[in-house]
C-alpha cells in the first residue's frame, strides 16, 4: 500500500509594512468619502482582521511589527490607533487662528506635540456658501471639529490640508489684543487693549514671543499664572501691526471684535469684472434732476432725491417727492463671491480715520455711487403727498439715472439760508425750494405721527494728518439733515407697504415697544423730579414726547432724555414684523443703502422680484433662511457698534493724556454700585469715579433715585448731574478715564441714623473698613469662624 503524502496547510504571509501603511491609507480615505464624523479606529485588531491574521504567534509577530514601525517613525500611535507618521487623523479638533490673505479661514491642531511632529500644520478651513440649520458662522477664535482632506495647489502641486467643519465647539482659549513691549528692566510684557484689564499686563516667556517687536500690536493667548500671585503668561498668536501707524486706533476695534477688514480675491476680481448696466430693461430718467446730499467727506452717494408740487386738481397743495437708490442689486449677485463677502460682513463699519467698506471700492465708490452727471442704474419710488403730508399712493421703478448736483448737508442750507455758492445759484429755484416745500409738507404728517422725539447730539471727531484728534464738534443739526431723513423714511416705508401687498418675504427693520420692567423704572425715576407716570401704563411715543417737552429747558432736560434712551429697546432686523415703535411705524423696511447695509440689498432684491423688474430678484427663501440672515446682520450691526464707539473712546484718552491734573465740565452720564461714570461736555470722553473716590464716608447706591449717597452728610450725586472733575488718570490703549470729584455734591436730608445696608452706624467708609480688617483678625486669632 503506497505511503499517503501529507500536505501541512501554509499559513498566508503576514503583511509587509508597505501594505500596513497602504491599508491605514485606503481606510481614511473610505472614511472620509463616507462623511463619518468620529475617528477611525485603526488598532492592531482591525489590522489583524483585514489580513486574516490568526492565531497567538501570528499576533505576536503583527505586534512586533507595528512595534518596529512605531520605532522607525513611520507611524504613530495615537491612544488606540495607528496614524501614518506625520499624517493628520481624519477627524481632529482644530482651533480657528486667524485668516489668510485670501480671507479664508486657517485653524491649527488643538492638540500638537512641537517637540515631536515639528511645527503644527496649517489647516486651510472649507466654510460652506450656506450655513447649514445648526452650524453657526465660525469666526477667528473659535474651536471646531473638521474632517480633513489633503489637496494639492496648482502649479506648484504643494500638499494643501483642508478642514471641513463638521461642527462648532466649545471657544478656543481667551484671544487678548494687546501692545508688546520688549523692555530692558522687566522683560517682554504685553499691555492689554480692554478697558476691563487696562491695569493688567501679561508676562511673555522668550520662546512664546513669535516675530513680535517692541511696539507691536498683537493678539495673545493665556496660559496661565507663574505662580499664585505672578502675572499672567501668555504666547503671542499673531502680530497684526504696529501700534505707531496711523490707523493704529481702530485696528485694536477690527480685531478685538473680528470685523473683515481684508476682501477676498474673489470678491475683488469679481468686482472689477462688473460691467455697468445698460439701458435695457429700464427706464430712461436721465433728464430728472435728481440730487445727492451728504455729508461732506462721503465717498459713496447711495440716495439722489427730486420734487415737485403736485399739479393733479384732485390734490391741491399736494407734492411729489421721488427717491432714487443705487441698483447694487445690479451688480451684486445672489451666491456670488461679491454676494458672500456682503453678507459676512453684515454692514459698513464707520470709524474716525477709515471706513471697513461692506462691498469693495470698485461698487462702493464708483459702479454703485449715483456720481454727479454719470449714468447710474437706480431702483426709484415716486411717492404722492396729499397737503396733509400722508403718503396717497408710491410706485416703484428701474432706472437709469444721472445725477445733477452733488451737495452736503451745510452747502445745501445755506442756499436755502440765502448763501448761495457756484452749485446752488442754477438749482435754487428749480430743484432746492421745491425740496423744502416738499419736506414741509411731509413734516405735518411726521408731528402727527409724533416719532419718538429724543435729543442727544452726537459728537464728531476731526482728525489731524497724522490720525491724532484735532477737535470735538457737535455738528449743528440743520433741516436739510431732517429732510433727507424724512425722505428716506417715506421710501423705506413705501418699501415694506409694497412687499406685504404682494405677500413676498422680506427683511424688516422692527423695534419693539419697551418693557413692564423698564416702564416700571422709568415710572419711579421720574417721580423722584415730580413727573407722575402709572406704574404699569402702556406709553406710546407721543406720551414720551410728552414728558420730554416738560423737561425742555429745564435743568433735567438732558437727564431725562438719557433714562428715557435707556428705557427703550434695541432696533434690530427680523424676518417678522413687529413694527417700529421709536417711529411709530406698523411697518418699516431698510430700503436706502444697499451699498452700505446688507439689509437694503435683501430688500431690493424682492422688490425686483415682487414687481418683475428683472432676473436678479431674491432667490426663493423661506423664514427660516431669512431669520438666519437677520440675526446675522443685527450681530454684524451690534459687532459694528461698539467697535465704532471703543475707537472714539481710545481716541479721545489719547488726546486727553496729556492733560492729568486738569479739570473739566461734566454731567454724571450713569450711576452704579461702584461709582459714576462721568461724560465731559467739550469733548463727550466717558470717564470713572470710583466709588470709593467720593468723599470720606460711605456712598449708598439708590437704584430708585440713580444716585449715590453718602450716609453720614446725605451728599447726593444724582445721574444728570453736572459736576466739575479732575482727570487723574488715562489709559489710551484701552479708552479709559479715570476722574475725582472737585465739586460738591448736591445736599439731602438724612431721615434718621446714617445706617450701612448691613446695619452698622457709618462714621467713615474707610475708618470702618479698617475696624472690620482688624476685628477678622482677632477673630482668626482666637479661632472663630
């Protein structure tokens, strides 16, 4: 019987280590294609599974060579997974560092070993055109959670890393923006730009100084405290130019609140590609002498207007008033670049010495700014006036316009005033009186309607060359202001009123009526100076008119308008409409500055749309889409706000520093726990007296009252006080102003024993403050708790 041959089964050869890196390859990219947003897990077990790895001796052999690679740097161990070496995982935690000159987005690793892998890799974020529902915005300073792609960059073929964000979380470590300072005695230190912390300054260790120099504005990071009672350590981030330059002011407010100040290429070669619009598809108003007035350095001129008498022998003494916008909608897109960039940046910011325009200059100054004799397209509205001044009927109306004159707000009242220059001698008659005629006629159904009347001048700053403060101005406040203002509020209402009528969704312009509580607090303030209000009433604005006309010329006056301010609410913009009630108006759209406010370029959009004006209308957009886009520019518009008020306070503590140990004029603008804020009258600077400033005995907050006063004399200071104040101290960096009272206070009768809230009899705020330090002492002493 022959011999059976025995055949021993061969076990499969293990996996080299080229094929253990192409399998970690082809896993994360099958991870990626298939939009898994949580990690990978590439262990030993997968491995061994995708090579039909069995049994204890195959294993060990696996573990040793995952071993060995490890070792030879070709790949790394991350917790319980296997990256190839240098490789970034598929789905990582990043922080949003700042933007390139591109304006897009770059973020770093949250988690980066320097001394290991070398310098962290720059990650080039992909943000979608449309948020999606859930995904706020994400911004410079922010943590998120990307799925990353590895690209390459035309012609050079450089690996390109790009981050798809995933989701938003929790904010990257406090950003702070401050001035370094490399100095001799203590080393480099960073002083902060924030008013909150304009006594702090922060330590920067030699490795964590980056490229910046002495003078440099920069933003930081914290990191902590050397020791309990060290100061704060913090790396330097980014350098964002010196503190010297000109325009040194408002760039601490662009990055301190994030405004892009640097457009995309995009959007730039987008806007030089714009071509202007011809005639087709629009009326021809050429010969209509429409004018523009503004202010008198305005580099865009958005609103051109005209007037005439109304010959119609059913409306007698009745006027025709039109009011003429540029058509960005013409040239701005919806999706474009131009588009993108618009809506990121919500609204034009103002400041000082420089405007952060919305849209590019090539729109802004030129193709969308009605020029003086150049054809411009205009999106206009003819508005009939009855005598009484109440809009009869308005139609809406694509144009191509050119403008005949071009005024500012003096020039043009002072030829109204008699003082007539070049301009204004050929247009007095046929274009100027008709105007003024018209806003009389206009202002008779304004004082009935009875606006919220408040009067709160607003202080400009005129600059040098240099971009240091060369004064303080109140601008005279002129009706040829009123009447372009009153102009503009018919068109914007004639706006809104077209685009219920044809049920088309739009943006309105809505502030809400003002709450119970701050009703309720206006209502016990003022009876405090004898004005009687019902705790409780539902107040209109002719009611508060009411109340600020008893006041006027009174020493309360300014007070009053204040807390009446401060009882209101915020305007703001919404998708639903809840009307204006500071305008007293059911219903009120932006419509007049599309160059300037994303809001009007929504507006026009469905204007265009709702009339058939042409193929560049609002794309279909429910609510949910325009509440998104509302919210956003109401944000961009708060955002705007205060960076445009923090660069005038940084502007005029520069121009004050000089001056320490001087006194000033001033009116108590605000009253808290902790002291008064004062608000000088040359200049408008916001300045602090700290409560503990105020005298040698203990002040009492009463919040009823908004005073302070002091419990041992009943020395009163009352918001809307004016006081005389010494300037002891000034931080320009951070806007700030610190005052001490030299006059006195104004007297009030003690009802009974000066008595703290706690309930011990006041001698001296300080003398008390130190019995209470020295009793705690003995009682620790003795073992009381």
């Amino acid at each position: 019987m022959p011999k059976q041959k025995i055949v021993t089964e061969q076990a499969p050869p293990g996996p080299t280590k080229d094929d253990i890196l192409a399998f970690i390859k082809r896993e994360k990219v099958a991870a990626a294609s298939a939009g898994r947003s949580a990690p990978l897990a590439i262990g030993k077990r997968e491995i061994a599974r995708a090579f039909g790895i069995k049994g204890d001796a195959a294993r060990i052999e696996l573990k040793q060579l995952l071993k060995e690679m490890e070792q030879d740097g070709v790949v790394e161990r991350r917790h319980a997974r296997f990256e190839r070496a240098g490789a970034l995982p598929t789905v990582l935690a990043v922080d949003i560092v700042g933007r390139d000159s591109d304006g897009d987005l770059v973020a770093k690793p949250v988690d980066w070993d320097s001394a290991t892998h070398g310098v962290a890799p720059r990650i080039l974020l992909h943000v979608p055109r449309k948020s999606r529902p859930g995904l706020p915005a994400p911004g410079v300073g922010d943590r998120a959670l990307v799925r990353i792609e590895t690209t390459t960059e035309a012609p050079s073929k450089t690996p390109v890393v790009i981050g798809r964000i995933i989701k938003l979380l929790a904010k990257a470590r406090s950003r702070i923006i401050g001035v370094f300072r490399d100095r001799a005695d203590v080393g480099l230190r960073v002083l902060p730009t924030d008013k909150k912390n304009s006594q702090t300054e922060y330590v920067v260790p030699a490795e964590f100084r980056a490229d910046a120099e002495d003078g440099d504005l920069v933003s930081v990071e914290l990191l902590g405290r050397g020791n309990s009672f060290g100061l704060p350590i913090v790396k330097v981030v980014e350098r964002l130019g010196s503190i010297n330059s000109e325009k040194a002011i408002s760039l601490i407010a662009i990055q301190t609140h994030h405004i892009p100040n640097v457009f995309r290429p995009a959007a730039l070669t987008e806007a030089e590609a714009v071509r202007p619009p011809t005639l087709a598809g629009r009326e021809d108003w050429r010969d209509l002498p429409l004018v523009t007035i503004d202010p008198p350095d305005a580099k865009d001129h958005d609103d051109a207007v005209y007037a005439v008498p109304d010959d119609a022998p059913d409306n007698e003494g009745g006027q025709i008033v039109t009011v003429a916008i540029a058509d960005v909608a013409s040239v701005v897109h919806p999706g474009s670049a131009l588009d993108r960039e618009a809506l990121d940046r919500g609204n034009s910011v103002y400041f000082p010495d420089r405007v952060v325009p919305m849209l590019p200059e090539r729109i802004s100054s030129d193709l969308g700014s009605l020029r003086p004799l150049e054809d411009r397209p205009a999106l206009a509205v003819r508005m009939v006036l009855g005598p009484d001044g109440r809009k009869i009927r308005h139609t809406f109306h694509r144009v191509m316009m050119r403008s005949h004159a071009k005024l500012n707000y003096a020039q043009a009242q002072a030829a109204i005033d008699g003082r007539l220059d070049d301009i204004t001698t050929p247009i007095l008659d046929t274009i100027l009186r008709p105007l003024w005629a018209a806003y009389a006629t206009a202002k008779r159904a304004r004082d009935d309607r009875s606006p919220l009347d408040l009067d709160l001048p607003e202080r400009k700053i005129v600059l040098k060359p240099d971009g240091t403060v060369d004064r303080v101005m109140v601008p005279e406040r002129l009706d040829a202001h009123k009447l372009i203002e009153e102009f503009m509020i018919l068109a914007n209402v004639a706006a809104a009123e077209t685009l219920e009528a044809k049920r088309q969704v739009l943006i309105y312009r809505v502030h809400d009526e003002p709450s119970i509580e701050k009703l309720n607090a206006l209502a016990e303030f003022l009876g405090s100076i004898g004005i009687k209000l019902a705790k409780g009433q539902v107040l209109r604005p002719i009611q508060f008119n009411g109340i600020l006309g008893r006041v006027k010329g009174s020493d309360n006056e300014h007070l009053v308008n204040e807390v009446v301010l401060r009882s209101q609410a915020q305007a703001e913009y919404s998708a639903e409409n809840y009307g204006h009630f500071g305008l007293n108006l059911r219903r009120y759209a932006h419509f007049t500055s599309p160059i300037r406010r994303y809001a009007d370029l929504i507006v026009h959009r469905a204007l265009i749309k709702a009339l058939d004006l042409g193929a560049d209308g609002l794309p279909e957009m429910g609510l949910g889409e325009l509440a998104e886009i509302a919210t956003k520019i109401s944000a961009a518009e708060r955002r705007a706000m205060a960076a445009e008020r923090e660069t005038i306070d940084r502007l005029i503590a520069t121009y004050l520093a000089d001056r320490i140990g001087a006194t000033f004029a001033g009116r108590i603008s605000g009253v808290t726990r902790a002291g008064l804020f004062i608000k000088l009258s040359e200049t408008g600077a916001d300045g602090f007296v700290p409560a503990s400033q105020l005298g040698d005995e203990y002040f009492r907050f009463d919040e009823a009252m908004r005073s302070m006063v002091g419990t041992q004399t009943g020395t009163t200071y009352r918001l809307g006080d004016i006081v005389e104040v010494k300037l002891v101290e000034a931080a320009p960096l951070a806007g700030a102003l610190r005052f001490e009272i030299v006059s006195e206070g104004r007297r009030r009768k003690l009802l009974g024993k000066s008595k703290h809230p706690s309930g011990m009899t006041i001698k001296s705020g300080r003398l008390e403050a130190k019995k209470r330090a020295k009793a705690a002492q003995r009682n620790l002493g003795k073992g009381r708790s």
